[in-house]
C-alpha cells in the first residue's frame, strides 16, 4: 500500500477517534499549543498533523493530500515522501507559534501538504489534476498566493477564517522549497513554468473580468 494512502487513512481514524474523545482531552494531547510544548506534550507535533477540527477540514485536506502526495510519492519514493510530509508539517506548527495568539492551538495536515504542494511544484508542475481541473503546479502556487494575500489583508478577504492558521500554511510552503530543488534536476525550469502559468491564469482573468464588467 502507498504511503501517501497510509497517511489518508491516518489522518481518517485519528480524526473519528478524537471527535469521540473529550474536548479537553484532545486540547491537552492531540492539538499544538505554546502550553501543551511547554508542558512537554512534544508528541502533539505529530498528532496534530493527523486530527482535523471537522468533516469538511478533513475532507478539504485529504482532497489536497490525495493530489499532491500521489504525484510526490510517484516522482520521490514513498521514504522521501512521508519525511518531507512530517518535517514540513512539525517545522510549519513551530516556526507558526510565534505568529499565533497565546493559547491558540492548530490541527490538521494543511502546512504539511503546502509543503508536498511545493515539492510537486518543483519537481512535475504540468502533472494535471482532474479535481482541481489545472496543472498542480498551477494549483499549488495559487493557494499559496491566496493565503498570503489573507494574511495581508485578513478580514477583507472573503472566505477569511480566523481559526485558520494561515501564517503555518506559507511556512509549510517556504519549508517545502529546498525540498523539491534537492528533488530536481530542473527545478529552475519548472519554477519559470509555474510562473508562466500562474501569469497565463491572471491574464485569462483579467480578460474574463473586463469582458463581464464592460
């Protein structure tokens, strides 16, 4: 069996487990926070990456995991996979502590499958995803963008949610960078097709947007 399935279905039975648990177990062992490390519960870094807040954060996740860690898996063998998987969603939950409100405690694969997200961005950017109907590499550099502009512009972005951490998601993404230029050869060139990508999908846009508004 994949890895990249191995992790779906972990991050599925860790999540129907916790939601039979109490809240405030899970607060205390399962979530990330400043007080949980503190308190020496470092064991949360990598449960929070299998436990989701909800059906949808859930099945919004495996969705993007489901894309982007079958191609990574595919291009990088299923080791490589499943350590950047882990060190990009452990570094993401740190490095986001300074960023987030004390108490506030972060769950959920996100970070890490940012993280796979630039790796495949690297590595096969024209790899198509029938879910996300463009290139991945296309999709890959637009949630990116999309959640720095939240962090910029927070509430007049809409679909902005305070209890998402944003901030973690861009770190994820920046961690997975290195990762995929270790990965490829021609990670430059695919960079350069990304961008031409990404400036195509803008001028498409535009063009839409003035053609509706005219």
């Amino acid at each position: 069996m994949k890895v990249n399935t191995l992790l779906i279905l972990a991050c599925l039975g860790a999540s129907f487990w916790a939601w039979q648990q109490p809240p405030l177990f899970a607060q205390q062992n399962l979530i990330v926070s400043s007080a949980n490390l503190e308190n020496g519960r470092v064991w949360t870094l990598v449960t929070a990456l299998f436990v989701h807040g909800s059906v949808v954060h859930l099945f919004g996740n495996m969705l993007f995991l489901f894309v982007f860690g079958n191609t990574l898996e595919k291009a990088a063998g299923p080791a490589k996979h499943l350590t950047i998987f882990l060190t990009g969603g452990i570094l993401s939950f740190i490095l986001s502590l300074p960023f987030m409100p004390r108490g506030t405690g972060m769950l959920g694969a996100s970070a890490a499958i940012f993280t796979l997200a630039a790796c495949v961005m690297l590595v096969n950017p024209l790899k198509f995803s029938w879910l996300f109907f463009a290139p991945q590499g296309l999709a890959a550099v637009l949630y990116f963008v999309y959640n720095i502009i939240v962090v910029a512009e927070k509430s007049r972005i809409p679909g902005y949610d305070p209890h998402v951490a944003y901030v973690a998601h861009i770190l994820g993404f920046l961690i997975g960078l290195p990762f995929g230029i270790a990965l490829s050869d021609q990670w430059k060139r695919n960079l350069l097709i990304t961008v031409l990508l990404f400036g195509i999908y803008l001028a498409i846009l535009s063009g839409a947007a003035r053609s509706l508004f005219r």
